[in-house]
C-alpha cells in the first residue's frame, strides 16, 4: 500500500501569516481592554496604552496585509473565501488607522468614539482570524 502526501490540501496560512495574525488580534484587543479600563477609570494612561497598541497593531495587519495580497496569486485557493479573508483584512486595517486617528485626539475627547471602533475592530480582527487559521486550513481545497 502506497501512501501519498497531497501538498494542495495543507493550510493556506504561513507560519509567518498565521503569527502575524494572531499578533494583530492580540494587540487591537488589547487596545479594546484599554480603551475599556479607560471608560471606567479616566486614567489618561490608558489612551496612551490603547495608542501604542493600536499603532503596533497596524504594523503587524499592515505586513499581513501585504503578504495576503500577494497570496492572492496562488491558483489552489478558493478565490472567494479567500477574498473574503483579504476583505476583512483590509477593513479591519482601514478602521484601524480610523481608530488611531480617533486617538490622537485629546484624552477627554476620545469617548465614546474610540471605544466603539475598538469593538468594531476587535471583532474584524476576530472574524480574519477565525476566517484564515480555521475555515481556509488544512481538509479544505483552499
């Protein structure tokens, strides 16, 4: 009996993709705690930390985001679902860079903005992750 390895069916994601991602999760939820403490408690500092995270957030769903455009390229992909991935990349980088405008701002005048588009950020965030690490991994002709 001879077994064959079928190279198409393993997950579209890099190593490199898949941490990247998992990184730009962790960082805009992380400025949704933030901006969280910062409802509760008005400890300018807070802002501040949110800002960092949100900064650093857009760099690493930057790089991702670029090496998602060029993954569009590869033929063994399901175009659509993949689409859709590199979509909601785009939209959680763009209300991202929203969000870190929204921030800049002075500490009082952040509210309530700030913290809604962290929600609606977190949860972009959330959907391309379970999207690109569980609906295009391996098991499924991406």
């Amino acid at each position: 009996m001879d077994a064959t390895i079928d190279r198409r069916r393993q997950g579209p994601l890099h190593p490199v993709n898949a941490f990247l991602l998992s990184a730009t999760v962790t960082l805009f939820l992380g400025a949704l705690l933030s901006d969280m403490a910062y409802a509760t408690s008005y400890q300018v500092q807070w802002t501040n930390f949110a800002s960092w995270l949100i900064a650093a957030g857009l760099v690493f769903g930057g790089v991702l985001l670029v090496l998602a455009l060029v993954g569009l390229r590869h033929p063994d992909r399901r175009v659509r679902r993949y689409l859709l991935y590199v979509l909601i990349l785009l939209a959680t980088w763009v209300l991202g860079f929203i969000n870190a405008l929204i921030h800049a701002k002075d500490a009082w005048a952040v509210m309530p903005e700030a913290l809604i588009l962290s929600v609606i950020v977190s949860l972009f965030a959330g959907a391309a992750a379970w999207l690109g690490l569980f609906k295009l991994r391996a098991g499924e002709l991406a």
